[in-house]
C-alpha cells in the first residue's frame, strides 16, 4: 500500500513555513526532517512522530497512539498515530508540533 498522500499534503501545510523543511522517503512513505532530523512522516495511512524518551509514555497514552513497529522490534521515542488521532487539522498540528519541537532539540545533521 502506498502511502496516504493527502496526510501527507496536510503534513506538508504545517510544517511549509520552517525553513530546514526537507523530505525523504523513508519506511515506505515520507518523512519530514528539520535540520536534517525527522520530526514525523506518513506510513500508509498513519503519523510517524519522533517525541523522544521524555515525551514517549504521555504520547502513547494518547488516543489513536501506538509503538512505531514496522519491523517487529519498537523504535523508543516515536509513536504512531492511527488516521482517527490526527483527522481534525488542531490534533494532526499537535502531534506535528511534538515532532518538531524534538527535532529542534537535536544537533543538525550535515
């Protein structure tokens, strides 16, 4: 399955305004770096957001929320958000938002 192109677009119209906005594809979808750094992406139809250690327990507490586990082994610090948890445009800039404010916590990538 491909990837939810408009998340992806809806994504894209949150994040258009930082600068150091790149994309890649990544794990089968797309993933929307600041400074080099992944803040979140779209894998088929759900968010990919990084929230780090300090963040991760309150954001898989949230509704919708799960492990990131595309390969069978959870990746600590990311969250995956169900298409239920991101469909109104306040929730999907939340979530958008606790990306980037992690990936602004990391030093860039050249």
């Amino acid at each position: 399955m491909a990837y939810d192109l408009f998340l992806a677009e809806r994504v894209r119209s949150i994040l258009n305004s930082h600068p150091d906005l790149t994309e890649m594809k990544m794990f089968g979808g797309v993933a929307f770096c600041l400074r080099g750094n992944m803040a979140c992406g779209v894998h088929d139809n759900r968010l990919i957001v990084r929230v780090g250690a300090g963040r991760h327990a309150a954001a898989m507490a949230e509704p919708y929320a799960g492990p990131f586990d595309i390969t069978g082994r959870p990746m600590a610090g990311w969250v995956m958000v169900g298409a239920q948890g991101c469909a109104s445009p306040e929730d999907l800039a939340r979530w958008a938002q606790m990306g980037v404010d992690f990936a602004l916590t990391l030093p860039p990538k050249t």
